[in-house]
C-alpha cells in the first residue's frame, strides 16, 4: 500500500470515529476489535486489511 493511501486509510478511520463522536474503545467495541487496534490505526503502526475495512464500513452503517 501506497503511503499516501495508507494515510488516507488512517484519516478515514479517525474522522468517522470523531463524526460517531465515539472514543477508540467505544468505536471498537462497535467494530468488534480491541481498543489497541483502532489505536494502532490511527497512530498508523497497522493498516486494517481490506477484509477488516469492508467490515468496519458494514458494522458502522447498519448500525448508524
């Protein structure tokens, strides 16, 4: 992955977090990941895999 889509990647998780006004432990009990990943997104020490994005935009959306 690119390092200017894989900061995109790392901007969208961080934004939707914030729109959902959510903390990284809520946003991930919401994704149904540990707090440490979304904190290793953000800080851009991992990138979520493709698999883990598409279920991440599922979760969010039903859900709202």
């Amino acid at each position: 992955m690119s390092v200017t889509k894989r900061l995109e990647v790392l901007d969208f998780i961080r934004e939707l977090r914030q729109q959902l006004n959510l903390s990284q432990k809520q946003f991930a009990a919401k994704l149904g990941v540990y707090f440490q990943t979304v904190n290793r997104w953000e800080n851009g020490h991992t990138v979520p895999s493709r698999i883990a994005l598409k279920r991440n935009r599922r979760n969010v959306t039903e859900d709202g």
